[in-house]
C-alpha cells in the first residue's frame, strides 16, 4: 500500500522526517525547471537522525546533559544492534550446523554406495571371468 506520508516544496536546505514505522520508503525528487539540478541526498537513522535541540527545550536540559542523553541513546541503540547481531549469528550458526550435518550424512550414504558398487564390480567380474572360464 502507497501513501504519502512527506510532501514538501522546496528549493534548498535541510529537512527531517520521522517515519511512523519500520519499511520501505521510497523518495521522488521532481525538477519542474528547465535547469539541471544536482540532489544531494542522505538518510540518516536511529540517533543520528534525532533532532536533540528540540528535547534540550522540552526537558529544559543543560548542554552537558543534551550530549549524555545523546550518548544515554547511542548506547542503547549499540546495544540493540548488538542483540540484533547476535541473533542473526545464532541463526547462522544453526543453519551452518544443519548443513555440516546433511553433508557428513551424504558423505557417509555415497561412501556406502561406492564400497557396494565395488563389491557388486569385483562379484560380477569374478562371475564373469569364472564363466569364461579364464579365472
């Protein structure tokens, strides 16, 4: 489902956006002159994007105390990031270990069929041979 949830008109500057959930967005810029225009565009999240100056005039914050709310922030989204990793490690490390398991599996099923191919080989040979009567 589309919707807009951003629709500014602007030539320049600046501007933040805080979107009301995580997914995907999309961003259209539209030049309605006959210019060329270059966009410089970055996307900033998590405590980069935060405007602190608005909570430093909410809270009535002192600057020292802006910067450690920051830095309260940072580590907290370290943190989740951290957990975020981890999970996504164990999730590898299953998926590694199921695969290590199937291949030992198949290693030992192609082993056996090697071992009676040759047996089934040296069995029909020897059968051969004894019919020609060469052996």
């Amino acid at each position: 489902t589309e919707e807009t949830v951003y629709d500014k008109n602007v030539d320049n500057g600046k501007f933040a956006f805080s979107s009301p959930e995580n997914g995907e967005y999309v961003f259209c810029f539209k030049n309605e002159d006959d210019l060329e225009k270059t966009v410089k565009f970055n996307t900033h999240s998590g405590v980069k994007a935060k405007d602190y100056s608005d909570i430093v005039k909410k809270e009535n914050l002192k600057p020292l105390e802006a910067k450690l709310k920051r830095l309260e922030d940072l580590a907290r989204e370290t943190l989740e990031r951290y957990h975020e990793v981890r999970s996504m490690e164990d999730d590898i490390y299953n998926d590694n270990r199921g695969t290590t398991s199937n291949a030992f599996w198949f290693g030992i099923l192609l082993t056996i069929i090697l071992v009676g191919m040759a047996f089934w080989q040296m069995f029909h040979l020897k059968s051969f041979f004894q019919k020609k009567k060469m052996f």
